[in-house]
C-alpha cells in the first residue's frame, strides 16, 4: 500500500512555533482512498476518452464498489486491536465519545445514507499527548506496511500542537515590553496599549499611529513570531 506523509497543514509559522518550543508536531489523521500511478493515471484518461460517459460513470461506480471492499476490512482489521469511535454501534454514544478512544471514524456516503467505505478517514484523538499519539501511529504504520493490496492509498496528515499556555505567558511578556512604544506590528506603525484590566488580568490591543479609539486585537502568534 502506498503511504503519504502529509505536512501541508503545517506552514511556516507553525514550524517557528516549533523550533522556539511553543508547538509539537503532531498527528491529524489517517486516510484511506484510491491511489492511482501515473501510468494508471494516464491508462485511466484514455479510458475516460474512449467510452461514452454512461460507460464511464459505470466503470467509476464499480472501482468505488471495488475500492470499498478493499478498505473496510482493513478498517475491520484496525477495530479489532483499537478503539475506533463511531465505528459499531456500542462505540457511537456519548458516553463512548467521553471516553479515552483511540481513533474516531468517518467515511464517505452513499445516495441512501450508507457508508461509503471508499473513502476512510480516522482521526486523531486530540485529548491525548502528542506523544501517545505518535506511538499509536507508529503501531498503525507497522500494520498497514505489511498490507499487501493494490489501487489504495494511505495519507498520514500531520498537525501542530500549539503550548498554548506558553504562547499567551510569552505574549504578556512581549506587550509588557512593548507597552506605549511604537513598532511596526505587521506592516503597521503604532502602539501596543492596556485595553480592559480585570482581577489583574491585562488585556492589549494594537493602536495604529494617530488612532486613540479604534485598535486591532493583538495576535499572540505573530506577535511571537515578530518580536519573541
């Protein structure tokens, strides 16, 4: 089975986050869908060139069945060593939902509100460690590799995950510094100031020189990012 690392959720503000230690990379999710070579990529525009489109709708519909078939037992496979929220009936409750699931499932739909397993995506649990679920996707990896069957792709989607806690400590620090000095705060020439103060919180907003009413909200992120 062909397999891809996907990183594209991942820009190059988060991957800053990461080299200052304010984010982890982490894992999103796993695909299951149809994956075509480019000779079979190109075989399959000749095709599409040479038949009627009924033809063609009828050849699409059955590589969908096939496809489908293919899938669904590895999604079988999976449920049996993990816990796949919304994958069986018992495990499609709340209180299912609640508890520390491995992966939750979702898929395609058919015109009668059937599962269409020809596409396959399960996701990450987020109330887990990054850690926890790098393990779990490398004891997933090791099962797919050794999955021997043709026309399917597997795309691992990669994420951040951002120590928010950090960020905004860091953040306070910054405008504390920066207080009523002028900057250039993306593009802009003006202040940072003290909006609102309640039970010792600060709360700050970006002044555009010459504004004394009107002022931007104060983005952690970039604001790390520019003076941090």
């Amino acid at each position: 089975m062909f397999i891809k690392h996907d990183y594209s959720y991942i820009g190059d503000a988060e991957n800053k986050l990461i080299e200052k230690g304010l984010a982890e990379l982490d894992v999103f999710s796993i695909t299951f869908d149809r994956y075509y070579t480019k000779e079979e990529q190109a075989g399959n525009k000749v095709l599409a060139e040479s038949i009627s489109k009924e033809d063609w709708s009828i050849h699409c519909e059955n590589i969908r069945l096939e496809l489908a078939n293919k899938i669904k037992p590895i999604i079988d496979m999976l449920n049996l060593k993990y816990d796949i929220h919304q994958y069986e009936e018992n495990k499609s409750t709340m209180d299912h939902f609640k508890s520390n699931w491995d992966l939750y499932f979702g898929c395609g739909c058919n015109t009668n509100n059937t599962r269409d397993y020809s596409y396959v995506k399960l996701n990450f649990n987020d109330k887990r460690t990054v850690q926890e679920n790098i393990i779990l996707l490398n004891k997933v990896n090791d099962l797919i590799k050794s999955i021997d069957v043709n026309g399917i792709g597997c795309r691992v989607q990669y994420t951040t995950r951002k120590h928010q806690l950090q960020i905004d400590q860091l953040a306070i620090t910054i405008c504390e510094k920066l207080l009523n000095t002028f900057i250039n705060y993306n593009g802009m020439i003006g202040k940072i100031k003290i909006i609102n103060e309640q039970e010792g919180q600060k709360y700050y907003g970006f002044f555009k020189k010459g504004s004394r009413n009107r002022y931007y909200s104060v983005n952690n992120d970039s604001l790390i990012l520019q003076f941090g």
